[in-house]
C-alpha cells in the first residue's frame, strides 16, 4: 500500500503583478481651417475628427465673419474647443488672417511649437462676397484669391515640409459657383487645380489630396425663400448639414480613403446629378 503523500501547503499570496500602464494610443493631428462658428461646416468637420480620434488645430478669423450676414459669435470658438476637449481631443485654437502673405508662416510655426507634426489637413475656410463680372471690384478680387487660392497653396505646401514619413491627407472644400459669385467661384476653380497637383507631386511622399464640393449646405447664409428653392432640388429632399460633409472628409482622412488621390468628389445628396 503506497504512503499517503504529505500534505502541500498553500502558496503564499503572491502580490499583483507589476505593470507599467499601457501607453497611450497614438493620436494623429489635424489641422482644419475656417472653424470659426459653431454652426459651420468646420465645425462640424472638427465635431466628427475628434470623435474619431484626431487631435486638432483649429484656426479662425472673426474679422470676415463681421462682414458675412451671421456676424461675429464672440463665445464660439471657446465653446468648440471645450467640447472637443471633453471629447478626448486635444486642441489648438489660432486666429489666422489668410489674407496676409505671411499668415501661415506664422501659424506653422505655431502649429509645430504647440501640436507637432500635422498627418492631416482640411481647408474648410473661405472668402465668399457674392458679385458677378461687372461689379466685382479687384479689391474683392484680389481677396478672394488672396484668402481662397494663393493661402491655400501656401498651406498645402507647408503641411507637405513638415510631414512625418507615412505622409498624410489633404482635403480642401471647393464650390461649383459661378455666375454672380465669380471671385468665390473662380478662387475656387484655381484651389481645385492646386489640389489636383499636390496629388501628384505630393503622392510619392505619402500624401494624398482631394477636393470635395458638399452642395449647398445652410450654415447661416441662406434666407427661407433660397432654402426651400434648393431643398426642393435635392433628390432626396432636404440640404446637407456639417454632419453629412465631415462624413466624407472623416473617410477621406481614414486609412481606408487614402487611396482616393487627386479627385473632385461630389459628395452632395445628389444635387449635381
């Protein structure tokens, strides 16, 4: 008969495993123009990119907004930014006359000194004083393409000098305006062949660059008449909202819409079909 074995004590308990917190997720910045209203589409743009995880820059510009039907909304920007912040974002709030030749100089750098590297860019602001051929004066002119055009290259070419080695996404805003809106328009027309370039020049650093054109969507500017007439052209009945055009812009930024480079997207319920 085999002996009956000794009993085993009891482990000891052994103090919790020590481990160092996980790291923090990597969180990629971006820089989104013209978010100057709680109402706009850049706001909406920012509500979205936060949700998805981006950390953002922010500029804004009071000036052309008094000058605009809305006028100023003095709390709005702070009002933003705090509710990005309790989104998990962290952000960066920066007046930015683009009209200035050397306004984004000196917004790049203090995107690098307060942010760092950007790994996305979205160009949702704009000068837009509706006038046609014969009474644009070439003060309104030269703003338009000042602020819409030559800005916007400038900042393109910027984000493409400070870009980490995986590159990054550019999304601009453009219009299909034309007549009675001709400096908007054609300042626009000028940004979508810029775009069209960066997607080539700019692709093989890892950059890839899209225009996209949401249709109209009501942020203010519209009066009841205007709005009803387009809702009544929308296929499916109703205008877009920022929510519809952050959509696109979230996707053109994801890494699954970075093989989307140097296209016009119409991404407007249909209203251009």
């Amino acid at each position: 008969m085999d002996a009956t074995p000794p009993a085993v004590p009891p482990a000891a308990p052994q103090p919790p495993e020590h481990r160092p917190p996980a790291p923090p997720a990597h969180r990629k910045t971006v820089l989104v123009t013209g978010v100057g209203r709680l109402a706009g589409i850049g706001a909406g743009i920012a509500r979205r990119l936060a949700a998805d995880g981006w950390d953002l820059v922010l500029t804004y510009w009071q000036d052309y907004d008094a000058r605009m039907p809305w006028g100023v909304q003095p709390d709005d920007v702070g009002r933003l930014t705090a509710e990005l912040r309790t989104a998990g974002a962290a952000v960066v709030a920066l007046p930015a006359d683009f009209q200035d030749p050397q306004a984004v100089d000196g917004l790049m750098a203090a995107v690098a000194a307060e942010a760092g590297p950007l790994q996305g860019m979205v160009l949702s602001h704009a000068e837009s004083v509706d006038s046609g051929i014969l009474d644009t004066s070439l003060e309104s002119f030269e703003r338009h393409f000042a602020v819409n055009t030559r800005a916007s290259w400038q900042l393109i070419a910027a984000f493409a000098r400070q870009a980490p080695p995986e590159g990054g996404a550019i999304v601009a805003l453009t219009s299909d305006h034309t007549a009675f809106n001709l400096p908007y328009g054609a300042s626009k027309g000028a940004l979508d062949r810029i775009v069209t370039a960066a997607a080539r020049e700019l692709g093989p650093m890892g950059i890839s660059a899209n225009v996209l054109n949401p249709g109209p969507v009501d942020t203010g500017w519209m009066d009841r008449t205007l709005r009803e007439e387009l809702a009544r052209r929308q296929p499916g009945g109703r205008l877009g909202t920022p929510a519809d055009v952050a959509g696109t812009v979230a996707f053109l930024l994801s890494p699954d819409g970075r093989w989307v480079s140097g296209q016009l997207v119409k991404a407007d319920g249909g209203f251009s079909a």
